[in-house]
C-alpha cells in the first residue's frame, strides 16, 4: 500500500474529531439535534483549518443511513463520502469550473432527486473564484433550492464575494487554530506513529504552521522524512530551514551597543548561510515584538516558548528604550513590504540595519517642552541676588539630596552696610570627609569605573568610553563628553546615581558628578553648514530655535 500523508491519514471524519473550532461545530451538532438545517452554509476562514473537512462531516451527517446528524462512518453513505465516490455529494473547485456555464449544468443536476440518500449535497471549494455571471446564475438557487439540496460554499477570501451571496447563506468564520492546539494534535499523532520528538522541536512545528492544521502536518510530515524516528531540535532547525534565536539577539545587541563590528559580522553570516533577508526581516520583527512584551510587567510569560529564552528576552529588554524598539519596528515593518519588489534586496537588508546604529533616541515633545520651559528660567546665578546672613541657617527641607538647593530665604533687613562676610553661599554639606584627589588620578582609575557601569548598562559603559574627568574640586567632579550628540548626555544625567555607585567602588569615597559638553575641533565645512542652518531658522519660531539649541537639531530641506 502506498504511503498517504499524514493531513489525509488523520483528517476528521466526526465533529468531535475537529480541533480548534468549537464555536462551529457546536452550533451545527445543535441544528441537527433540533432539526434547523440550513439550505445552504459559507465557511470562510484561512487555509488548512478545517473548512472542507467540516463540509464532508455535514454531508455524511445529512445522509448518513444509520444515524442522521451523527455520522456513523460505517454504513454505505459515510464510508461512500469518506472515500469521495458518493453520487450525491458534488464536490466542485470554484477555480476550475468558474464560468457561468458550469453553474448552468449545476441547477439542472440539482433538479434530480437523491440517488441513495436523503439529500443531494453541493459543495463549492474557493468559491471565490466564481464569475460575475456565474454568481448571478447561483443566486436564485441558492435563495429558493429544491427541498432535498443542499450547498455548502467555502472560501478564503469571503471579501470577494458578492452580497447578494452571502445574504443568502449562514456564514461561519473559522479562526486560526491556537500554537497550543496544534502542538496537542501532533504529539498525539506522533504517539500513533510510534515517533519520539522533544518539546522544542513540537513547539517549532507548532508557530511554524501559523494557525493552520494541514501546514503542521505536512511540515510534520517533511520533519520525520529527515529524522527518522527520532526528532530532534537540531534536525528540525536545518530541515525547515529556520533562523537562530541567537543571530536576532547578536543584531539587537550590537545595535543598542552602537556596535558597528559586531553587527557587520552578524550581515556575514546571514549573506554566507543564504538565509533569505525576508525571512530575517520576519523573524527580526517578531523578535522586536518580543522584546516589547517582555517590557511589560510579567509580559515575558505569554509568550510561546521555553523558560530559558523567556529569561533571555527579560535581560535583553534591560538595555533598551522602549520607544526605539517602537521606531525599529516600524522601519522593519516597511522594509518587509519594499523587500517584495526590490531589485537588490540584500544590499537594502543591510544598509536599513546599519542605519539603526545611527538612530538617536526618541524623546518626547513633553521632555521637550519641559525643558524649554527649564531652561528658560533664570538660574540661581542669574537672579537678583539675594542675601543669607551667615548666621542663619538653611532648614533641611530646603536641600535636596544630591541636588541642588530648592530655595533660599532672604534674611530680615538690617541697617548699614554690608560686607562679604554677611553673606553665606549655599553648598551641599558633605556626609563624610573626602580625601583630595588630583584629576590625574581619577583619571588613571576612569576605566575601571567604565568596565563597572558596563557590566551593568552596557549602553551607558559605552557611551562614557566618549568622556573624561576635567577637574576636580573636593568631592565634585566635572566630566566633559567628547564627540557625541546632545541625547547621550541625557542618558548620562539619567544614570547619574548608577555612575556615583561605581565611582564610590573604585574610589571608596562618594564623589558628586556633574556632566558637561565639551569642545572640539569642528569638522571641514561645518562652519558652512552652521551659517546655512542659521539662515533656515532666522524665520522659525522661538520654540523652534530652542529645541534646535537645547537637543544639538538639524533642519533638513
């Protein structure tokens, strides 16, 4: 006997034997219980769950001689549908007999009473495919049928047929079937097949075959055909042709990174292992999404896979900012659909994953405005300047830890003049005696306070590769960033409190840090660029001009 495939072996042959589609298969067992047996039914949903198989249960369950509604599978009918040799079941592919001539045929082959059951049963496959004229000839059969007809019109694509058809039916929608079912099913069909398989390889078969039935059988099918009769993760992955979780992690991890090199390495190995770059871009995708998920408060548990790679994604998401992974996403989403038709699709894969690295990081209009409005206060130094006796002293609550001062309280008036000596400026008092360090030291020790933060944020470790103590004054220290866009210095103030816990490790005393942008040499022509900025925003608004200032902007076109 010949080898038959494992989606014709186990196709269902009985309601209860359909997976994944309980909201229709209840509903059509009840109208058979209660005698409400539709003349005709529209089964629309996506490919390889259940829709054809579910048309020949109905079929057997009308004209099934022992038991009518409830197939038996052994009498003459059912075992005639089963087998697809029945004369009054007509199976038709709407893709093949599509004309209006064909549906001509159909309404007088229906004008015959039944050969051996009680109906006559017309199922139309991708009904879709139907001409305009052909829809037209169905439609006064499909609203007043013979008593002892009935059809059965399935579709994936119900947006393409007429109104006037669908009005006339009782749609049903099937959904994709759940990754989780899927898996049930064929780790019950490999127990009757007598194959041995591990849980990741099941899982694999399982998001592979998105949502559909037959797709997972007949990968199944292509898995056993290369393992044998044991499966295992590593033969799945090389048979299917499927990417590593690892070369997705290595692409996110060399761009939050600003790795350069290491991302180069990664585009190798995708050029040289001929992975298509639209399957990468998928991937990349879902495994952005993932991340995203996984940002989210217990997020990282819904997802379909094993415990360790769920660990995986809760640490990887610790260096990113959400609102980059957004703006990624995005640009993957779009580089999905150019891919399609692009002429040289691998030279654009890489050149859209190169430009991640110069991405800046997304800051809100709220922190825009927020410090616009801050900065356009005058500082302490700017204020009318106001007087503290030395003898009055400022109360705890007007110091903010590790801060600044909040207020200071001007002191009764008094008669006479004033010396330098009346007046106190402010300072943050000390929590302990600091030894006094050169800048010369703190900066032989600068990279082990770098290698710190790294194991930490390696994003901050390396952005701070970029700065240098200046100076040093008692516990202050002033760090200038070299070469760098204004938004890594916000990332650096943000982290402030993380970079003075790994001073205060190597230095084993508490240190104030402040962080500041400093000079260098400007490149050729951009004193040009700078006088042809200038003349672009001399019409722009005053908000305009400070955002361009305060977050280091460029006006283009």
């Amino acid at each position: 006997m010949s080898y038959q495939v494992l989606s014709l072996k186990y196709r269902p042959q009985v309601f209860e034997d359909i997976t994944g589609q309980d909201h229709i298969t209840r509903t059509l067992m009840n109208a058979f219980k209660n005698d409400r047996v539709a003349q005709a039914y529209l089964f629309t949903g996506p490919r390889g769950v259940g829709k054809t198989s579910i048309a020949r249960i109905v079929a057997k369950a009308l004209n099934c001689l022992t038991s009518p509604g409830d197939p038996c599978n052994t009498c003459s009918n059912c075992m005639e549908i089963t087998d697809g040799r029945n004369m009054d079941v007509l199976e038709i592919d709407g893709a093949s007999n599509r004309g209006i001539d064909e549906i001509r045929n159909l309404r007088e082959l229906i004008k015959y009473t039944p050969i051996n059951g009680a109906n006559k049963i017309i199922i139309i496959d991708e009904v879709h495919m139907l001409t305009t004229p052909a829809f037209n000839a169905l439609l006064r059969t499909l609203e007043e049928p013979p008593v002892h007809v009935k059809f059965i019109l399935a579709t994936t694509d119900v947006h393409k047929i007429p109104a006037t058809i669908v009005s006339r039916c009782q749609r049903f929608d099937f959904n994709r079937i759940e990754s989780k079912t899927i898996y049930d099913q064929i780790k019950k069909i490999l127990k009757l097949e007598k194959i041995k398989s591990d849980q990741e390889s099941l899982k694999i078969i399982s998001r592979k075959a998105d949502g559909s039935m037959r797709d997972a059988l007949s990968l199944l099918d292509q898995v056993i055909a290369y393992s044998g009769e044991i499966i295992s993760y590593e033969k799945t992955v090389e048979v299917l042709g499927l990417i590593p979780n690892e070369i997705f992690f290595n692409i996110t991890n060399a761009i939050v990174e600003k790795d350069g090199e290491g991302l180069l390495k990664q585009l190798e190995t995708i050029r040289n292992s001929g992975m298509s770059v639209s399957d990468v871009t998928i991937g990349l995708i879902e495994h952005v999404r993932n991340l995203i998920i996984s940002s989210i408060s217990d997020g990282a548990d819904i997802l379909d896979m094993n415990q360790n790679l769920k660990d995986t994604y809760k640490k990887a998401i610790q260096e990113w900012e959400i609102k980059n992974l957004l703006r990624m996403i995005q640009s993957l989403t779009e580089l999905e659909m150019v891919l399609k038709r692009a002429s040289q699709p691998q030279i654009l894969f890489e050149l859209t994953l190169l430009k991640f690295l110069q991405l800046d990081s997304v800051i809100s209009i709220s922190d825009v405005l927020a410090s616009i409005n801050q900065s356009s206060q005058p500082s302490l130094a700017q204020q009318p300047e106001k007087t503290i006796k030395s003898s009055e002293k400022l109360k705890s609550d007007d110091i903010e830890p590790g801060g600044p001062i909040k207020r200071a309280r001007k002191s009764p008036k008094s008669s006479g003049s004033k010396s330098d000596s009346d007046f106190l400026t402010p300072d943050i008092p000390e929590t302990k005696q600091t030894p006094i360090y050169k800048i010369n030291d703190i900066n032989k020790k600068w990279p082990e306070v770098i290698t710190l933060v790294s194991k930490t944020r390696r994003s901050i470790g390396s952005i701070m590769k970029y700065c240098k103590p200046e100076s040093a004054n008692g516990n202050n220290i002033s760090i200038g960033l070299y070469g760098q866009p204004k938004f890594n210095l916000r990332l650096l103030e943000k982290n402030r409190t993380l970079i003075e816990q790994k001073i205060e490790e190597v230095f084993h005393n508490l240190f104030k840090i402040e962080f500041f942008m400093s000079d260098k040499p400007e490149d050729p022509g951009s004193e040009l660029v700078s006088k042809k900025t200038e003349t672009k925003v001399k019409k722009k608004p005053d908000t305009a001009l400070r955002i361009i200032e305060l977050f280091d902007g460029e006006i283009l076109g």
